[in-house]
C-alpha cells in the first residue's frame, strides 16, 4: 500500500534530541512583528503601484495603491496562520528548524540579521531564515555565543 501524500507542515522542529543535548533558547516568529513588517510591505507596494500608473500616465493613479494594498492584505492574511506558528530551537550542539532542519553550531559560518529575519549561513553555503523575530540582535548574539564565535559577529564585517 502506498503511504498518502501530505500537505502538513512542520512548524517547530520535529528532529529528536541526542543523547545529553539541551535546548537552551526557542526562537518563535513574533506575530506583532510579521504583521508590522507586513504593513510596511503594503506602504512600499502602494508607492510603487501608484509610481508606475503615473509613470504610464493613467489617469487613475489611486487604484495602484487599492491594488498595491489589496495584493499585500491577501498574501499576508494566507500566511499568517504559519509564519506566525514557525520556530527554531538552540541546543548545545545544533540550530533545530522547522521540520527535520539541524544546523550544527560548528558548520555556521556567518550570521546576519535583516530587519527581523536572522540569517544564518554554513559553511557548506546553505541559507537559513530565522523570520519574524522581536529582536534579532539578541537572537544573532545567542546563536552566535552558543558557536562559540568571538564578539557576536562570525566576521570581520558584523
């Protein structure tokens, strides 16, 4: 018998825990902050849709904007229900993600933030996003601590 496609997502990590491993900080996504970083999506494709209907010199700027704020409202409200529920666990010795995700804390290489997102980059090159996080400084300083990395940066550039 065939085992059924699923359309489940994981949202927290699924990957057991080794022998005497620990997690010792969870970094859910912040709702208050998806929907601020939201909003300000809507402002900018707004603006942009405004900008190119008068560019082309339509005589209806303001549906750019309907439209602009329309197209963010419904991707965000889509979203939501899971970018809001995501979450990545810091042990000892991994970064646990979403799903099956496992980073090992001596295969990151880099760690960036962008605006509320932390990006961290292995070795290998493989990208991670953290999104979402109230404070991805202090997010980017526990990863980076627990790597064992000097001065919360992975780089001369941080």
């Amino acid at each position: 018998m065939e085992t059924p496609l699923t359309t489940r997502t994981a949202l927290v990590p699924e990957t057991p825990l080794g022998s005497g491993e620990a997690v010792i900080a969870r970094f859910p996504a912040d709702p208050a902050t998806y929907w601020r970083e939201n909003a300000w999506l809507a402002v900018f494709a707004m603006a942009g849709g405004l900008g190119i209907l008068w560019a082309v010199g339509n005589a209806h700027v303001w549906t750019g904007a309907v439209g602009g704020l329309f197209a963010i409202a419904v991707r965000a409200l889509y979203l939501s229900s899971d970018e809001t529920r995501m979450r990545w666990d810091l042990t000892d010795r991994r970064l646990l993600g979403p799903g099956t995700r496992a980073i090992a804390l001596g295969t990151i290489a880099n760690v960036n933030t962008i605006f509320s997102a932390v990006q961290i980059v292995t070795v290998t090159g493989d990208k991670h996003l953290l999104k979402y996080q109230r404070d991805p400084g202090a997010v980017k300083a526990a990863i980076t601590r627990a790597a064992g990395h000097p001065r919360g940066g992975m780089d001369s550039k941080t």
